[in-house]
C-alpha cells in the first residue's frame, strides 16, 4: 500500500521528498469494511486518510435525519474533516466507507511535526487543501444551476465509475436528489 502512496506523492512533487521513508513509516495500514465509520459527528477528527482502494463518503445528518453527502472520495485522494482536523474541534461530518477500503492513515500530531519539518508534506497538505476545495466547490456550483436530470448526466460524463459502485440511494444524496426521482430518472436514460 505505501507504494501506491509514494506514487502519488511522486506525481505530485516529480521526485521523492526527503525523509520520505520516515513520512511513510508514520502512515498505519487499515482495512475497514464496508459500512465503517472513520468519523462520527462530534468526535474529533484524530487523523487524515490515504484511500488506496474503495469509496469513503463523507456527509452530515440533516434536520430530517437524511444524509447530504458533501463528496464521495475514491482511490488515491485523502480524505479528513478539514476543519476539525485542523482546529482539533467536534466534527459536524460523518466519514464512512461505503465500500470495503484499503486506507493509509497518518495522526494528527505526526501531520502536524512534519508539515513544520517537512516543506515538501507542506506542500502536498496545502495541494490536497487546494484541490479539495476546488472539487467541492465546483461541484457545487455546477449541481446547483442543473436540474436534476442533468446532474445525473454531469455524474455520468464526469464520474461515471460512481454510478456502476455505489447505490441509487447514495448517489442521489451525492446529487441533491431524492431517491425516487433518482430511479425516476434513470429510466429516461
């Protein structure tokens, strides 16, 4: 597993950053199965994952009781509760595989030593920032002005491998549809 990391570290950076072994040595292999919740709302959120294979959602529980899925991460991206990974606070998400995974996990307090020591895990901290936000944000923006038939096309054309693993269900949530308008919907494709 920690090749698949060094891999992405790799393209990430063009070379092995230094200390490297030492970085890796600090990641803990887990194996949850499908189902495991990494984070449950007002826990605090101890550490940020490397997923090397399946799919982690991570949502918030709506007044409702329904999940709203913020985004659903798959292999080689990281995963964590930005906020309250950072500022060591109660979570309001919930982060979940939804799939049996294969994950890197690094704490909190080893994150922090070397993204001080370390300016090449700085940079890729401040990548994985960037581009999560961007992610989402785009997302966001692109869902909101579609109607629902065309934000199962933008999944389709964007994501379509999401469609084929997870659930109508889950990837209604993802969308900001209900699930009955999603299977609705799936028929007029």
């Amino acid at each position: 597993m920690l090749e698949v990391l060094q891999e992405h570290i790799i393209k990430r950076l063009g070379k092995i950053p230094e200390r490297f072994e030492e970085v890796a040595n600090a990641f803990e292999p887990l194996h949850p199965k499908r189902g495991t919740y990494l984070l449950r709302e007002a826990e605090v959120c101890k550490h940020v994952y490397f997923i090397v294979e399946g799919c982690v959602q991570v949502f918030v529980i709506d007044k409702n009781g329904n999940e709203a899925t913020r985004e659903l991460y798959t292999e080689e991206q990281w995963v964590t509760d930005i906020f309250g990974f950072k500022n060591q606070q109660a979570s309001e998400e919930y982060i979940k595989c939804v799939e049996p995974c294969q994950l890197l996990r690094i704490h909190y307090d080893a994150f922090q030593r070397f993204s001080v020591e370390i300016p090449a895990f700085a940079q890729i901290y401040q990548q994985i920032l960037e581009l999560s936000y961007s992610n989402t944000v785009y997302r966001v923006n692109t869902l909101t002005s579609l109607d629902a038939l065309d934000r199962i096309k933008w999944l389709m054309e964007n994501k379509p491998k999401l469609m084929t693993r997870l659930s109508s269900k889950l990837i209604a949530s993802y969308l900001g549809i209900s699930p009955e308008t999603m299977t609705r919907l799936k028929g007029k494709l």
